[in-house]
C-alpha cells in the first residue's frame, strides 16, 4: 500500500467564507498516482471545517446564514470573557461541521457524487490556513 501526504494552503480574505477545494484535493490524489484506496482531507484549526456540499454560491450563502443563526456569536459565552478573544461563536461552528472528510479513490479519481465538491470553511478570518490531505492505497 502506498501512502502520500500533501498540504493545501489557503488564505481567507473574510471573516467566513467558503472555498471550494475540490480541484486542489483531486491535484493531490492525482500527484499521489493511487488507484484505488481513499484520501483524508483534514484540517487541524479549530475554527474552520471541511466538509462536502452542492457547489453553488447561494448555496454556500445560504449555509453561513443557517451557522449564524444556529449559532450567534453571544457575548454571554464564557470563552469571549476570557483572555481567547471573540470568536467562540467560529469554534462552536467548528465542531458543528467538522474538521475532516474520508473518500474514496476510484480509478485515480475522488469518487464524489454528481453534484458534491469539497469545501473548507473559514469562521474565524482572515488567516492563513494549512490544510492536510493523505492518499493511501494502490
């Protein structure tokens, strides 16, 4: 079994915001030369997430909104007390969403569905972002 680790930089411009990452994800997988296996996209920060979603601008609009109202940044929250900053709100979305995605690798190709993509999401920019990604398999 062959196991290739790669990262994918980013740097947000918005306070949140969602970047579609699924050409950089499959450049990996492609740059890996695995067949057939699976690939982890993660990201280690604690304000920002991965996940998988239908590629479309009001889409990714209307997702941030959803966030922001299940999960407003309230002043009461004792991490904004703290010596932390404001942006409890960014790590409770966070963990909300998730930091990684598992897919397959199929024939050299993310085997994604006819209308998924790859996303990071940013809640707490702007800042530069490290995301990791391993291919395994043959």
């Amino acid at each position: 079994m062959k196991v290739f680790s790669s990262n994918i930089r980013l740097t947000t411009t918005d306070k949140a915001t969602e970047t579609n990452i699924t050409d950089l994800v499959e450049a990996i997988v492609h740059e890996s030369s695995v067949q057939d296996g699976s690939v982890l996209i993660n990201t280690g920060h604690t304000t920002a997430a991965i996940h998988l979603n239908y590629s479309d601008k009001d889409l990714e609009d209307d997702y941030m909104e959803l966030l922001n109202d299940l999960v407003p940044n309230k002043p009461t929250y004792r991490h904004n007390k703290g010596d932390y900053g404001s942006n409890a709100d960014a790590h409770l979305k966070s963990i909300l969403v998730g930091n990684c995605v598992t897919l397959a690798v199929t024939k050299g190709r993310l085997s994604l569905g006819q209308w998924q993509a790859v996303y990071f999401s940013e809640f707490n920019g702007p800042r530069n972002r490290l995301i990791s990604v391993k291919v395994m398999g043959i």
